[in-house]
C-alpha cells in the first residue's frame, strides 16, 4: 500500500565534502533507523568502506564521521513522495529536495546518484538548478543483488575515489 512519505533527514556535509550521493528516499527501515542506508543488507557501508580500506562504521554517528572524513556529501534526491515500501518504482508525486542550493554553497565537485530511478529523478528534477550531471551508479540495495554481485557493485562504485582522494 501507498503512502506519502517526507523526507526527515538532514543532507551530511561539510566544507570539506567534495562529492555528493544522492538515493532516491530512504527506506522504511532506513527511516526506522534514522539514517541512509540502513537497512541491514543494504550493501551501501560495505561497499564505500572496504573502497577507502577502513572499519565498518555502525552506528549513526560513526557512519557521519565516516562521510566526512573521506568528504562525501550524501542526501536524497526527494523531499517527499507517494511510494510503496521501499520500491522506488512505485514512486508517485515526486518533490525534489533543493539540491542545487546545496551545490552552490558547497564546495561539491561530483554528484553520484544510487540507482537507475535517482538517477532520473535526479535529471528531471535537480540538473538544471544544480548546474551539473550526475554520475550514475547501481543501487546498493539488497533488491539488486541479482544484477551486481559485492565486486561488480564495489568496482562500480570505484570512481568515486578520483573525486575525494584528489586535491586533498
């Protein structure tokens, strides 16, 4: 069943952040947890620390200072939808969080969006105002295991160290 659905969590960024990954809306155990990516099979914090070759961050606070440390920005593209459980492809009624404001009062060089419908989401809502293409990789979701086995899925996400291991 469908219901409406408002994004509650802050985008983590600092000044030091210089790239920006964007889901679609989190998940309702992600929104049970109070924080991106938490469902517990979701391959998200594996995935970007085993890429940086550091400990598994945990909980809420570890996973922030893990973003920050290694300058990754993350949020949602969505500030609200119309969505079934966490199947993206049952979004409706979409409401695209101001992620071109973010851009512009950040010092962001990238943007990354997890999976095919952020990815368009993404392109229709946000491009514009924000100025830029995303760079889009396979989502993390356990949903999409058949498609993206753990190193296909880390070697996708590989790209992302160009951005945040540069320039230091």
């Amino acid at each position: 069943m469908s219901e409406i659905v408002e994004h509650t969590f802050a985008p983590v960024y600092d000044e030091n952040s210089r790239i920006l990954i964007l889901g679609t809306m989190p998940s309702p155990k992600s929104r049970e947890y109070g924080f991106y990516y938490s469902h517990p099979q979701n391959r998200f914090w594996r995935i970007v620390s085993d890429l940086y070759g550091q400990k598994l961050p945990e909980s809420n606070s570890e996973k922030t200072n893990f973003l920050l440390r290694n300058r990754i920005a993350l949020w949602d593209v969505l500030k609200s939808c119309s969505i079934t459980g966490a199947d993206d492809s049952s979004i409706r009624n979409p409401v695209a969080n101001d992620v071109g404001g973010l851009l512009k009062r950040t010092n962001i060089q990238a943007v990354f969006t997890t999976g095919t419908k952020a990815a368009v989401l993404y392109h229709k809502f946000c491009e514009k105002d924000a100025g830029c293409r995303a760079f889009p990789l396979p989502s993390t979701s356990p949903a999409n295991c058949r498609n993206y086995n753990y190193e296909s899925l880390k070697e996708a996400y590989r790209m992302i160290l160009e951005y945040t291991q540069t320039n230091q």
